[in-house]
C-alpha cells in the first residue's frame, strides 16, 4: 500500500512484513553485531596526514612500512579476523538478502526474505513503479526515498 505524506503530497510505501528469522541466524547475526562493534575504522596509510591520499583502504606494501611491520601505535590492517559468520554475510540487519532491481518485472522474482535496493540509475517515473508495486506485494525497500508524482 503507498500512503501519501499529508504535508508534501508524496507518495511513501507502507512497510508491514517483518520476516521470521532462524534462531540460528539470529544467533550469529547477533555474534556480528558484537564482533563489529569491536571493529577499528580501517584507514589508508597516512591518509591522515595527506590531504591527497583518501582513506580508503589500500595494503600497506613498502618495505619500509610501519603499518605493514604492524608496528606500534599505528592502525589496526584488515584481517581475516575481523570477518562476520560466514552464513550471514551480505545479509542486513534482519536476516534478509539485498536484491538490486531496475524494473518493475523483477520484483516478481522476489521473495518476502528479500529486500530491494532500487538502482541509482532508476528515474523518476520508473522509480515510483517500482515503489509502488513493491508495497503492493509488501517487499522492503531499503532506499525508499521520498518521490513526488511525475508532471505529465
């Protein structure tokens, strides 16, 4: 169901489907949310001192890196031990899969233990389909923004 925004006059779906979750993916989804808590912020080497070098992060590789030698009071290096359980990775908070969808006809592809991601490259027009038809079959959709009717 779409409900329309009584201030603006857009048109926002309804969201009322709460998917059941395993207890065992519950188990480890909570496990992930605790494990990420603990995680450090992953910085490029001395992307804080540069302003041209962006902190995203890249492997420390020269041989005279102290962030590679994993010295002292540098930043932690991503490794294998900060990675989530394995059966819940790419799932988001819920326990549900993220599906990418451009058009209207894939959502009838999709199940209830799915969310949709619109595509960036989705219009206007499109874009409210496609919002529209989801709250009709009552999926998700995690990047619902407000859209205004089209003027035509």
């Amino acid at each position: 169901m779409v409900v329309e925004d009584e201030a603006s006059g857009e048109k926002q779906p309804e969201f009322t489907h709460q998917p059941e979750v395993s207890s065992e993916i519950g188990r480890l989804l909570s496990i992930r949310r605790s494990l990420k808590a603990r995680k450090p912020t992953f910085r490029r080497q001395e992307s804080w001192r540069y302003g041209r070098v962006h902190p995203s992060w890249r492997r420390p590789r020269g041989i005279d890196s102290k962030m590679r030698r994993k010295l002292r009071g540098r930043p932690k290096n991503v490794e294998v031990g900060y990675r989530s359980p394995k059966k819940v990775r790419g799932l988001d908070g819920l326990g549900r899969r993220e599906r990418l969808v451009s058009n209207v006809s894939q959502l009838s592809e999709m199940s209830q233990a799915e969310v949709v991601r619109v595509s960036g490259k989705v219009g206007r027009r499109k874009r409210l389909a496609i919002l529209e038809k989801a709250a009709e079959l009552s999926l998700h959709v995690i990047n619902s923004r407000r859209v205004s009717e089209p003027e035509s």
